[in-house]
C-alpha cells in the first residue's frame, strides 16, 4: 500500500480528452474529398486531380472499417472515464459513511447539563 497514495490512478482528463481527439480524427478522414476538392482549382493539372479522386476512391474502401475502430475506442475511453467516476463517487460515499459516527456516550457530555453555558 503506499502511505496515503491512491493504489489506481487514472488520467480522466486525459482519457476525456482522448474520445474527443478520436473522433475529431474521423471527422477530419471523412471530410478529405472535400478538402481535395477545395483544391481542385489551385492545382490545376487534371492529372493531380485525378490521382486525388482515384486516392479518395480507394480511401473510402477502408475508411468506414477505420472510422468504426475510432468510433469504438472513443467509445471504450468514454466508458472507462463514466465507470471510474462512478465507482469514485460509490466509493466517497462508503467511506464517508463509515466516517460518520453516532455519539452513542451516555449524559454528562457537553450541552447536557441543563442549564446555561
């Protein structure tokens, strides 16, 4: 045990923060025909344009087999952080509970004289 140190620590913020990035990154893989497109004008040379397309082509063959990996490791991180913060939460309360003890000393104790203080 370790004098006061937590036995599991868990970089929540960090695991938050890591289902948002994942899904950012399939957002942004499935906007790229369209960023090729807003380039198709500047390039110019039809056949960048096309090695573009025929990239975009086969991209979207294994992008949904990728955006679903993403989607389930966000989705993993998620659980992990919503499951720890309520294990956290049950486990504060416990020891809050236990914590809280009844006066169960018979009379005499402050307050219990009678008269005034």
């Amino acid at each position: 045990m370790g004098k006061g140190k937590s036995d599991l620590t868990l970089p929540l913020s960090e695991l938050e923060d890591y289902g948002r990035r994942l899904r950012s990154i399939k957002t942004r893989l499935n906007h790229t025909k369209k960023l090729f497109e807003s380039y198709k004008d500047d390039i110019g040379d039809g056949s960048v344009n096309d090695a573009l397309e025929d990239f975009e082509s086969n991209w979207e063959d294994g992008r949904e087999d990728i955006t679903q990996q993403l989607d389930a490791l966000a989705d993993m991180s998620d659980a992990v952080v919503r499951e720890f913060k309520k294990l956290d939460d049950e486990l504060a309360k416990q020891v809050n509970e236990k914590m809280t003890t009844k006066d169960t000393r018979g009379g005499g104790g402050k307050g219990n004289s009678g008269g005034a203080q």
